[in-house]
C-alpha cells in the first residue's frame, strides 16, 4: 500500500541534506500537513473552540487502558498522553515505537528530564481506505494524510478516551519515509526497506521532532529559492516570529545584543545587502541556469529580492537567501542568530545547520537546539502541572494560550494548556 500527507519534519532518506523540505506548512482549508495551502493556522479539525478559557489546571485527558489500547509505558496520571496507532500493519511498527519511548522521550533532553508526565498507549486501526486515506505524492517529507475525523471515530471504537483532542496521536502505516505535523501525525514506514535497522536509521528521531510541532517549534529548515528570486516562504515573518524557537534580528527571546547589519560580513551571501536592483541581487553566485551556488551541505548561498518589502535588519530588498552568520550576542548556551527559518522567510533561528537541531530533521541531529530545549521544558513543566501558583506559570500559561489561539496550526491543546 502506498500512502501519505505532505508535511513537516521527515527524516533522512538516500539525500540526508534535503529529506525533510516540505514547502509550507498547514493551511486552515486543507488537510493537517498539507503543503498546498497558505500556512494559515488552523485549529487541527477541531472546529472553533467552545470556549476562549484555558483549561483550567490539572485538567488533562486521559486515556483509560483496555485491552485494544493497552498503557505500554508511562502511568494514567501523566500529564501528556500520546497514542501509537497501527493503521494496516505498518511495517517494524513494534520497534518504531519502542524507540521513541526509550530512544527519544527517555533518552533525550528535556523529554528526559520528565519521566513522569508522559504515558504511552497503542492501538490497531484497519482500512486505510475507509479512513479516507490518500498519497500526497510528496517524496521528500510525509506520504500519506487520512480525514482526521474519521481516524478519530476509529480510535474511540477501540480506545476509551475523555478528550480525543488532547492526546497526541501517531498514525503509523506502510508509506514512504517522513511525517506530518497536525492534530494527528502521520507517520510513514515502508516495507521495501530490507530490515529493522534501516527503518530505525531513516526514522531516527522523527517521532521528537513531529512532537515538537506540537509544542510550538517551528522547523528551522529553508526552503530555497522560487524562479523568480524570491526566497521561498511557509509564513509571514511577522507570523514566523511568533514561534518560540524564532525571532526577530537580534533574537531577542535567547540573546542579549546583536551585531549590526554593517558587521554582516563573514558569510558568501554578505553582499547580498548591498545590491539595489533585482537583476543584480539575483544574480549573484547563481549559475546560467539561475539555480543559486550551495556549499558542501547543501545550503544554498546566492541572494532573494522582495519586491514591496525593505528588510528590517539588513534595510535592504535584497538579502540573503539564507544565512550562516551568527549575528547574536550573549546568547542562550547552544544557540545564535541566523538569518532565515520556517521555510526560508525573514525570520531569525537560534541553529546554524542539520547536525545542530531535531528541528532541522529528524535524522540528522542527536539533540535539540538551546532554545528550543529551553522552551519544550517549560512548556512540559508548566503545561504538565496542576499547580498554577508560581508567577512563572501562570504568565507562561496566559502567554502560551494566546500563541496557540492566534499562530499554533498543529494543534491547540497540550496538557493543561490551551483550549477546552
């Protein structure tokens, strides 16, 4: 069977450096992971919230285990309840879970660092079909999506759950390697792949990395450049910014200061600034085709223009398609300011490249980066917690229930954070 939804986040596949791309991400009209939308947020098949009121404090959904959705790990009373379903007898499914459990959740910061808020279920699902399941036809990120509704429907049937929308859900079927980000993650496996070790390999990581999505990380891949020179962008910088592990110039939410613009030297794509047309601007290091010069890892190093937009760093149309150059000072351990994220908009991220984040991809980091480890713990921490006393809290709560009401297009629901 071949499946699939394009998406966010995939892991490495045969190409390690480009596995993980998908365009855009979610669109409020199309399907979770969607790339064919606008990255508008969306509230991930749930419907307008009934009520604008955070969930009030220790207020969690539960799954209650039988014997189609037994407890694997964990204990009922975590905070944080995430599900693996089995969707037609996904390949190495068995082994897939059970290293995210023990390889990622257990063994990995801060997951690691809360070994007491997360449970873990499983359960079979059939019929793939019938759950309105369709390839996405994308080769390089998720493979398949289904209709959320009715994959819901079929996890009630077999499990007993209070609030379907506050358990984290992972639909596992035989597809092409990656995943999707949304209210439901679906995730590909594949029979042709010749044994177990290979499966965990191309998937390594992943399940971590879509997970983080859901607790407000954006991926900090580009996504190159379009015909016309213009950078390829998921969100509006304004929008992008919003993320918690993206900022502005000078990333003020993990650093202290910031080089100026005329400091911007070090990189191949510091002259972009300084051209005052298009055809200039384009131009520079691409080849007589116009694809743009990349280094040894890929990462391409020619210039984009915008046409009605002065960058607010570089005050320049024209900038770099991507940037290499740390520009931040007195910065979070782990971290700096480059230029680009989320699709290679005008935003800022805290990683340089793939080895340095699991939100780059996947397979191609052994941890997060420092702010978004520092931002995954304090959402577990203050979203896993029926004491909402601490000021700390209480002020992250507020904050984190309005980025999921206005930016969050994966999910609005985490813990005792967000919506009822």
């Amino acid at each position: 069977m071949t499946l699939a939804t394009g998406c966010n986040g995939g892991s490495g596949g045969d190409n390690d450096t480009e596995a993980d791309i998908s365009p855009l991400p979610p669109s409020s009209s199309a399907p979770d992971g969607d790339t064919g939308g606008t990255g508008s947020p969306s509230n991930g098949g749930q419907g307008s919230p009934a009520s604008g009121e955070p969930v009030a404090p220790g207020n969690y959904a539960k799954v209650f285990a039988t014997p189609d959705c037994p407890l694997i790990a964990g204990t009922e009373s975590a905070p944080f309840t995430l599900l693996f379903a089995n969707l037609d007898n996904a390949p190495y499914f068995d082994a897939i879970v059970q290293d995210a459990i023990s390889n990622q959740f257990q063994g990995l910061a801060p997951f690691r660092d809360f070994p007491a808020s997360f449970a873990f279920y499983q359960t079979a699902l059939s019929d793939a079909e019938a759950l309105g399941c369709a390839s996405t036809g994308s080769d390089i990120a998720a493979s398949f999506a289904c209709e959320d509704d009715k994959v819901h429907e079929a996890i009630l049937q077999q499990c007993d759950i209070d609030d379907i929308y506050g358990v984290i859900k992972v639909v596992i079927t035989d597809s092409g390697y990656g995943a999707s980000g949304g209210e439901l993650i679906y995730f590909g496996s594949d029979s042709e792949w010749p044994d177990q070790d290979t499966a965990l390999y191309k998937l390594r990581n992943l399940v971590v990395h879509e997970v983080g999505h859901n607790f407000g990380l954006a991926d900090l891949y580009d996504g190159g450049t379009n015909a016309d020179g213009s950078a390829v962008t998921g969100w509006e910088s304004e929008l992008a910014r919003e993320w918690r592990n993206l900022d502005g110039p000078g990333c003020e939410k993990w650093c202290g200061s910031f080089k100026p613009a005329s400091e911007y030297t070090l990189s191949t794509s510091a002259a972009c600034h300084t051209f005052d047309n298009k055809d200039s601007c384009i131009s520079y290091n691409r080849n007589e085709a116009g694809e743009c010069t990349t280094d040894d890892g890929g990462t391409v190093e020619c210039c984009a223009w915008s046409e009605d937009t002065v960058d607010d760093y570089f005050g320049s149309q024209c900038t770099p398609a991507w940037g290499t150059e740390d520009i931040g000072l007195d910065c979070v351990q782990g971290t700096g300011c480059y230029y680009g994220g989320a699709y290679g908009n005008s935003a800022w991220r805290p990683a340089k490249s793939w080895p340095d984040s699991i939100m780059y991809g996947a397979g191609h980091s052994d941890g997060f980066d420092g702010q978004s480890e520092r931002e995954l713990a304090e959402a577990i921490r203050c979203c896993g917690t029926s004491d909402d006393g601490t000021q700390s809290c209480a002020a992250f709560r507020e904050d984190y229930l309005s980025f999921m009401d206005n930016y969050q297009p994966y999910k609005q629901r985490i813990g005792s954070c967000g919506f009822n």
